[in-house]
C-alpha cells in the first residue's frame, strides 16, 4: 500500500477495531464527535462538550465513548468521516461547525444530530424549522448575518474613514458563499465596499496580504473557518506587517496578538451541544428539540495590538467590550 493510501485510510477509520470491540464488550452509548478542525485547536472546545455531556450524567470512559473524527481542515474529508461514523452505529452524532454539520446529514438520516453552526439551518437545510426541527437533527446556532453586520459596525467605528474593507475567506468551505452575501447585504446600508479574497493555503494567505500594497484597505474582517482559526499566527503576522485593522471570530486570536475579535461564544455553544446530545441519549428526539439560538457574544480588544498599529481605540468600543486585554 502507498503511504499517501495508508494516511487517508487512517484518516478515514482511525480506531474502527477498537470502537467495534467496545461495542461489542459494552452497553455504553457511542458518540460521534465530527469537527472541521484539528485536536490540536480544539481541544478546549471538546473539553466543554464533555463538561455539558457529564452534567446530563454521561461521563466518558465510564458510561459513554466519545469517537473523534478530527478533518484538519481537509473539508473534503468530512463525508468519509461521517460515513465511517454511520458505518459504526454510533449513537448520535455530535457536528462542529457547518461542513461537518452537512456531511453528517447527508451520510444518514437515521441517526441523530447535534451540531453547532453559523448559519441559519433552515436555508442549510438541516432542519425545518427552528422550533420544530422534524428531522434527525438539532442544535445550536449563531446567525452570521447578525454577527457579520456587527462585525462590520464595530470595525467601521474604529477606521470611520475607511469606504473599503477585505473580506477573507476560505472557498472550500461551504459556508464562504453565505458569510460573503451576509456581509455584503450589511455593508450597502453604510456605503462600504467589500473586497472578498480567497485563500485556502499558507502560501494563498500570504498572497491576500500582498494585494494590499497595490489596493490598499482601510480594515479585515477574517471569515469563520477552522483552517484560518490553525494559520491563526500567520495572519496576525500579516496584519501587523501590513498595518491592517483586523478583525477575527474568536477571542483565542486576540490573546496571540490579534487586534479584536467578536463573535458566539464557542466555549458555550459546546457546552450546549454536550447537554443537548446527553438529552437526546436519554431518549429526546431532535425532531422535537428546538434549534437553541446563542445569545451569548463577546467582543474582545487588545490595547497592545492596537497602540502598536497607531489606531486610538474610540471610548465608545471600549466600553462596551467584554474583555480589553492589556
């Protein structure tokens, strides 16, 4: 077998024999855990999906496992995650964010589904609606368009000069097309222009920066994707050597330097997701669980990233931020 051939089968089927022998000398109830990301990046996360878990009375190791699929932000390995997952007869499977959400509801529709995502899950198509789901899943949302006109109001108060502002994104990632559209529906009202720049590579990263010596922005908003949350010190990086007012999803980037962040708050929303897949263990169906819309969200500024930029943060954001870090 050719060593590109062994890694994607063991991308594919980490752990079937021993998750087929547990099973087999067990009772306990298996979960599916299926994340965008990296073990690596998420781990904190996964931490509070197993403290949301427990608090429902499912503790792993002693009366549920936890299988983990990781895709490192290969999306493409999402629906052969999620078929493994299916072929193994987990219980339920536990979905972050929209890719593995979508790959998880196109592998079954039989076994249940708790995801977390950005997006609206009717117009995804994950449910029906959101107080009645009537399908095999549920979850926790936080709306992108809300969040990205916020984004976009916050950073049009700190550069109140600027008339165009980047927007980069991931193109492999499903959900580009909805952030790109959410974002430019919320900029027409504030006469801004948006310019969208993909990169789903280090190297395309990089290239994105360098359009800005050529077309110069007044500030970035950093799409949601797990593949920019690992290049996170690469980006901030640019930022700073491009002097560019950047605005990111999680709070975890403005602590590495990061000038500000606003989005739901992660740590939550998989707290949420633990108590709801511990609930539907216990016999809730998710055609009758409503879809839980995060109201939880924090806006995060670092001082340092900022004097260092030479931007004089207005008194008005700071005083309504949820953590200034000095």
């Amino acid at each position: 077998m050719r060593r590109r051939d062994f890694i994607k089968v063991t991308v594919g089927s980490t752990l079937v024999w021993p998750l087929a022998a547990r099973a087999q000398q067990s009772a306990m109830p298996v979960i599916g855990f299926l994340n965008n990301g990296s073990a690596k990046s998420s781990d904190y996360l996964a931490a509070r999906f197993r403290k949301g878990l427990s608090e429902v009375g499912y503790v792993e190791g002693q009366n549920a496992a936890i299988e983990y699929r990781w895709a490192e932000s290969r999306y493409d390995q999402l629906p052969q995650l999620a078929a493994n997952l299916v072929s193994q007869k987990v219980a339920i499977i536990a979905a972050a964010f929209l890719p593995a959400a979508l790959a998880a509801k196109a592998a079954t529709s039989t076994i249940p589904i708790c995801f977390i995502i950005g997006s609206d899950p009717v117009k995804m198509g994950l449910v029906s609606s959101l107080n009645r789901p009537g399908g095999n899943a549920t979850g926790i949302t936080f709306f992108s368009a809300l969040v990205g006109a916020k984004r976009l109001g916050l950073l049009r108060d700190l550069v109140p000069t600027a008339s165009v502002f980047a927007l980069l994104l991931n193109p492999t990632n499903p959900n580009a097309g909805v952030v790109s559209k959410d974002l430019q529906t919320a900029a027409q009202p504030l006469g801004l222009q948006i310019r969208v720049l993909n990169a789903s590579t280090e190297r395309e990263i990089d290239s994105a920066f360098a359009t800005f010596a050529e077309h110069p922005v007044g500030a970035l908003v950093v799409g949601p994707d797990a593949f920019f949350d690992s290049r996170a010190n690469q980006i901030v990086a640019l930022a700073a050597r491009h002097a560019i007012p950047a605005m990111y999803e999680r709070r975890e980037v403005v602590a590495a330097d990061g000038l500000m962040s606003y989005g739901a708050s992660p740590t939550e929303a998989y707290h949420q997701a633990g108590v709801y897949t511990g609930r539907i263990l216990k016999g809730e169906k998710p055609a009758d669980l409503p879809v839980i819309q995060s109201a939880k969200f924090e806006l995060v500024i670092n001082l340092k990233t900022a004097k260092a930029l030479g931007i004089t943060l207005p008194s008005g954001l700071l005083s309504i931020a949820d953590e200034v870090i000095e």
